[in-house]
C-alpha cells in the first residue's frame, strides 16, 4: 500500500471507480462529473488517497472555502466523498487518510472542518453536531401573488444572483468556478436541481435552488435561497407544482427571523429545530477565536475583547487519535480563565437544538462574558456541498 497522499492526476479514473462503487451503485451518476468542486487539477492535493495495486482504495476529499460570518470570514475545510473499497474497510485505511488530511488543513491554516457525515470516524477527533435550524415543509401551490413571477435563470456570470447571495449575513466567499460549476452540471446538494428566480416588474428579488423531484424521498429540498424572505417563501409553491413537486424541505437558519416568520407562513405545521447539516471540527481552536476578536468586540465591548482576552490550546493536533481530547484555554485577566474540548467549542460557536449549554471547564463568568457574541448564524453548505 502507498499512502495517505495526494492523489495523482492520473489516478482521477481509479478514484472515479471508487467512488462510484461506494456512491453510486444503484443509480447512473458519476460522482467525478456531480463534484467537481472536488476533482479538478487545482485540488488534486487535497484528495488524500492510499493505493494498492495500482488502484486507489480509499479516499477522503477537502475543498478549502472561506465563509463570512457578518463580514468575519473563517478558513473552512469542507470534508466529503469519503470512502474506502469494501473490502479493505475495517483496516484503519479511512482513518489514516483522515487524519493526514485534518493535518493538511490545520497547516494550510484552516479554521474548521466542516464534514459532511456525521459517524464516529470524525466524532472520535472532536466533530461534534451543532447549529440551529428551522426545517419546514411547504406544500406545492398555484400562482405566485400578484406582482411576483419566476423564471428559470442561469447562474453562470450572473451579478445579480452573485449580489443576492453576498447580501446573505453568512455566505460562502465564492469564486467564479464555484458558480459555473452547478450552472453546467445542475447538481446541488446531492441531487439535480433547478435554478428559479422571483422577479417583481423584471428585478430579481430572490433566487430559489430547488431538487428535482426524485422517489426515494417523500419532499424535495429547497437546496439554497436568497434574498427577500417573504418573497422566496410565497414564489416557492409555484415553482414546486411546476417541477411536478408535491411537497418542498425548506432550512431556515434559526439567525434568520424573516425567513422564519416568512417559511412558516407558508408551512404545513409548525417547523422542527435541527443541527445544521454534517458535523463541525475547529481545527485551530485558539487562531479560529482571534479571527472572531473583532466580533467579540463589537458585541460584547473592548474591555471584554481587550488585551486582557487570551486564547490559547494544548494537546494533540486535528489528525490525532487523541485530537478530542485537545482544549482550548480562554482567560479574561489574571484571575479568569476556563478550557473547552474541540466538541464543546463546535457547539458553542454555532450553538444546537437542545437546551444543554457547551461544557466548559473552569470560571463562568469568562463564557458569560463571550455569550453576546454567540453562536455564529449556522451556515448552509448549498452549492458548495461536498
């Protein structure tokens, strides 16, 4: 066996086998073709492989993104198309990979891993489940109101979508490939999709990503949205019913009070609070909190975020069998000061669903301090899924 390593560009057809073995194998797509984002000669290092026999066996994929958090942009790695041929799993060969590439990131400085699975091979390197999102379901439906009509548009070099969505409070900082991709292969989210927009007298007012219906799942996902809520939510049943869609999945951030109150006007019931989709992994914990300083100023005050503020960690790296077990330290002053797992700081930055608060070890009054400022709005993956 040769590996963790990057992948080679002609080993793109052997991964290309793999993944479609693991992905694919009951329906006709091919996973190179549905994620470029992933398998294209700019990323080929951030495909970690190992290989035997002149055939890749196993794989875990990244594609490094910037996300604005009301304008505090993270380094995020996103984590997806793992997999390891049946018949080498149980042999490490995933763990390995996952590690070496956890590693890659934290060195490329990366903030987080966001990965899109949610089982104990990431769990067990601190991943941990969190975010708060609405989920709503909303049937199909007649006409958009007077005023309102959608169109299908194009996403490929389109400033208008491009506006809309960087209005968004948290957004990925996309660059052009990130649009034309999904515009040329139609895929989003795991699913094919299509591309609506609501116009009000030929002004684009919101954008709508919506999947095609498929048989295997009782509601298509509304794969991303922006712009104005009330609008998006009301141009919504149209563009379900003229997809031949009965019933459309929304995911509203918990941040958003307009889409909230816009897609539960529009519900069938009464909408579900979830985690936001995969788990998160702060890979450099200490370096991840002094980006946010400016945040934590703005919203808790310069005497919290002043020099007296200190961020440090200790413990093993991202790609490490004891990675959960690292912390980070925060102090507020001499006398102040708590720590925090990988886990626990996932889900005090984007806070969860259920109402137990992050475990810190250590003086409350230091978290009590840092609260105003959180937790981040939870971000959704949209055309950048991996």
């Amino acid at each position: 066996m040769e590996g963790p390593r990057a992948l080679r560009a002609e080993e793109l057809p052997s991964l290309g086998r793999l993944l479609d073995r693991t992905f694919r194998a009951n329906s006709p797509g091919r996973m190179l073709d549905e994620y470029p984002q992933l398998a294209n000669d700019e990323n080929l290092r951030r495909l970690i492989v190992i290989s035997d026999g002149g055939e890749i066996i196993s794989h875990v994929g990244m594609a490094e993104r910037q996300i604005s958090f009301e304008g505090v942009p993270l380094a995020v790695t996103l984590v997806g198309g793992v997999a390891t041929a049946e018949e080498r799993r149980g042999g490490g060969c995933a763990t390995r990979c996952l590690d070496f590439a956890l590693d890659q990131a934290a060195r490329d400085g990366d903030d987080l891993a966001w990965i899109s699975g949610t089982r104990s091979l990431y769990t067990s390197r601190g991943a941990a489940k969190a975010g708060r999102e609405w989920v709503y379901q909303i049937a199909a439906g007649g006409p958009a109101p007077a005023g309102l009509t959608i169109r299908e548009i194009s996403f490929a070099d389109n400033p208008a979508v491009a506006a809309l969505y960087e209005r968004e409070p948290v957004h990925f900082l996309r660059t052009r490939e990130d649009w034309l991709r999904p515009a040329k292969n139609r895929f989003v989210l795991n699913s094919k999709a299509r591309f609506w927009g609501v116009f009000s007298a030929d002004h684009l007012r919101a954008y709508l990503v919506l999947h095609e219906p498929r048989a295997d799942r009782p509601a298509a996902l509304l794969a991303e949205f922006a712009g104005d809520r009330m609008d998006a939510a009301r141009a919504l049943p149209e563009a379900a019913s003229t997809m031949g869609i009965a019933v459309v999945q929304a995911h509203v951030g918990d941040w958003d009070r307009a889409g909230r109150e816009a897609f539960a006007a529009a519900a069938l019931s009464d909408g579900k609070l979830e985690t936001a989709l995969g788990t998160f992994l702060p890979l450099r914990m200490a370096a991840c909190m002094e980006k946010l300083r400016p945040r934590i100023a703005r919203l808790c005050g310069e005497a919290v975020a002043g020099r007296e503020l200190r961020f440090s960690e200790s413990g093993a790296g991202p790609g490490s069998r004891s990675s959960a077990d690292a912390r980070l330290h925060v102090s507020l002053g001499p006398h102040e000061a708590c720590t925090v797992s990988r886990a626990e700081l996932a889900r005090f930055l984007f806070g969860a669903p259920d109402p137990k608060p992050p475990i810190f070890e250590g003086a409350a009054s230091v978290i009590e301090s840092l609260q105003p400022a959180f937790p981040l709005p939870s971000p959704w993956y949209g055309l950048n899924f991996v």
